[in-house]
C-alpha cells in the first residue's frame, strides 16, 4: 500500500470496521492496517502508530510540543512549591500530554473525585472564557497533600498497621485545605504561559459530584496533561484538561502576536539603522597626524637645546599617518590650508580595511 491512501481504500476501511469491527487482511495486501489497533507490516514485522479517521487529530505536533515545553515548566515551579508548602520533598514531572474527547475523561472519573474549575482569562479582556480548564487530583497524592496539612507525617499507611480503607467522603475542612493548595498552584500557569501569551489562571470552585456535572459537549476536544505526583512515599497523579475552543483561540492568538512581532521588527529595523547612524555621528574622535618614527642616539637627546632642528629623514612630500581612535586609518601629505598647518587625504591606510557606508570593503 502506498504512503497516502486514496478515498476509495479509505472508505473500504471505514466500511470493513462498521460492518464486522475487524480488518480483514486480503483487502490490504502486505500489510496489516487497523483504525482501533496498532498496525505492522507482515513482511518486515515493523509497527506503525495507529491513526483514527473517525476521530482525527485536531491539533499539530508543534502545537502539542508548545504545550509540553509549558506544562514541564509548569511541573518543575509547583513542585518547588508544594515543597514549601509541605515541608516534604515533592517531585512532579510531566507523563503525557493526550487529545481526547470530552467523554473519555469525564468517563475516566471515579464518583469520589474532586473536580477542580480554573478561570482561564486573557489579559485585558477581563472575562473568563466559556469553558474553564479543569483540574483532577488522584486520591493518594490528595491523601497524604492533605494529613500534613493537618499536622499528620503524609504517610497514609501507619508504622505497624494495615493498610486502611480510604473513605471516599470528603469533608467541607479538607475540601477547604484542597481549595488553599489550588488557588495557590493555579496562578502558577500564569507565568509558565507569559513568554507566549498574557494569560490569568484563577481557581474557581470544586464540584464534588462530576458525573452530574455536564461542563461541555461530550464530543468537545480536550487536551489532557497527565503530571506524576512524588510526595514523600506516595505516588499520585495530577490531571490537567484545557478544552480545544481555548486551545483553539490561545493558538490563533499566539500565531497572530508572533506575526505581529515579526512584522514590526522588520519596520523597526530601518528606524534602528538611522538611529544608530545619528548617535555614532554626534560621537567625537580624536584625530592625530602622525610622522614615520625615527631614532637618535641618547647622547644627541642629552646634548639637544632649543632651536636645534630634528632630522626626521624624510621629505617635506613624504606620507604621514592619520590616526583615528588609536589606528592609522588614512595616509596625509603636510600643508597649509588658511594660514593653518593642514593634512591632506592621499589615500587610504593600507592594513587596514574601510567599509563605506554602501556596506563594501575596501582595502
């Protein structure tokens, strides 16, 4: 089969699935081609990512790629946070990062999850958009988050006990201390956000019966960030899910601010030259005509007096050196010009490399 398939394949793959939910290998020879599997190749055994024409992917890999370059940012500041706030070492890293529908993770949550909503508001619109970020805590990590809040070590399991039956009812104290940890973790977004877009992160409320909550389209795309938990012994997981029409305008935007910025940079860079052009012609240099070196002995130094003449062994048509900021940069013949001793430009120094203002080198 070749690399792109053609409408008529496609449609007889999407027929194929429908009709018996599996694949049938003759109508692809060589190769085996699953829409809800993995594929591989018969011949070589090598496998290939499997790819949905029912649900397509939505977002880019560039787009996902910004998105984990933000949240593993994200990861390393809450950590050092939680850290003071616990007083226990916390260790958060970043797992995956996952385009999915609504349904999957609202399907995905347990009746005695806390589902967090996070405000997310462009600066300077000063209203939050439609549909909030969402925030999932497992139980374990919200365990032992909230034991030592209370004053407890964070070890859920007690020296010499069983393990008991966690209780599945949270009450409004612990829901309170929950609230206290995310208000101050949300804002954190904000500043793993600002080197591409002005954005405000605030805690909203908790619901603590999701599944009776329908907070958008079930068909509504969704980006889900999967963060690992480390918080002394107990391993967790902290689930971030940014719908798609957020996604969907934070892009266009930061597309558009990118273009922007590219185009004003262009225009400014003319202005940039003229500007620096005007302040290196307001500088001032020293400029000194300076004769070809000669040496006499120390006894004629010691035994010269006023009025003696200097024998510089060269004549009055000889070249001197004109020295700009400390480097010979032109060669001068000596003369009068208005009564005044002058130099005249003979031509250029010859070590040394002049750009003209055309941008050329000359010699």
């Amino acid at each position: 089969m070749g690399d792109v398939l053609t409408q008529s394949q496609i449609d007889a793959l999407l027929n194929s699935v429908q009709q018996s939910g599996n694949f049938d290998e003759s109508d692809s020879p060589g190769q085996d081609v699953a829409v809800h599997g993995e594929a591989s190749d018969s011949a070589s055994g090598q496998k290939y990512r499997k790819y949905n024409f029912h649900t397509p992917k939505k977002f880019t890999k560039d787009r996902m790629k910004l998105l984990r370059g933000v949240y593993e940012n994200y990861a390393r500041m809450i950590s050092s946070q939680l850290t003071g706030i616990l007083r226990l070492t916390c260790e958060i890293e970043l797992s995956e990062i996952e385009e999915q529908r609504y349904y999957e993770f609202n399907n995905a949550l347990g009746d005695d999850s806390l589902l967090a909503f996070i405000n997310v508001e462009v600066e300077g619109s000063g209203v939050p958009e439609d549909d909030p970020a969402l925030v999932v805590m497992s139980n374990p990590a919200m365990y032992t988050m909230l034991d030592r809040m209370l004053g407890g070590t964070g070890d859920i399991v007690e020296d010499g006990e069983e393990k008991k039956e966690q209780s599945t009812v949270y009450t409004d104290v612990e829901i309170a201390l929950y609230e206290t940890i995310l208000r101050q973790i949300a804002p954190v977004m904000d500043d793993v956000w600002k080197n591409y877009l002005n954005l405000r992160f605030k805690y909203h409320k908790i619901e603590p019966n999701p599944s009776l909550v329908q907070v958008m389209s079930i068909d509504e795309i969704i980006v889900i960030i999967t963060l690992n938990v480390l918080i002394k012994d107990t391993q967790g997981q902290m689930s971030i899910c940014l719908p798609g029409s957020i996604l969907d305008k934070l892009f266009r935007q930061f597309e558009a601010a990118s273009t922007s910025g590219m185009r004003k940079k262009d225009s400014q860079t003319g202005d940039e030259k003229q500007s620096i052009v005007k302040g290196i012609e307001n500088s001032i240099l020293e400029v000194k005509a300076e004769f070809e070196k000669s040496s006499i002995l120390l006894e004629e130094l010691y035994s010269m007096r006023v009025g003696d003449i200097l024998n510089l062994n060269m004549s009055k048509t000889s070249e001197i050196n004109v020295i700009i900021g400390n480097k010979p940069w032109f060669k001068g013949r000596l003369g009068v010009y208005r009564d005044n001793v002058a130099v005249r430009l003979s031509g250029i120094y010859k070590e040394q490399q002049i750009i003209n203002a055309g941008g050329e080198d000359n010699e």
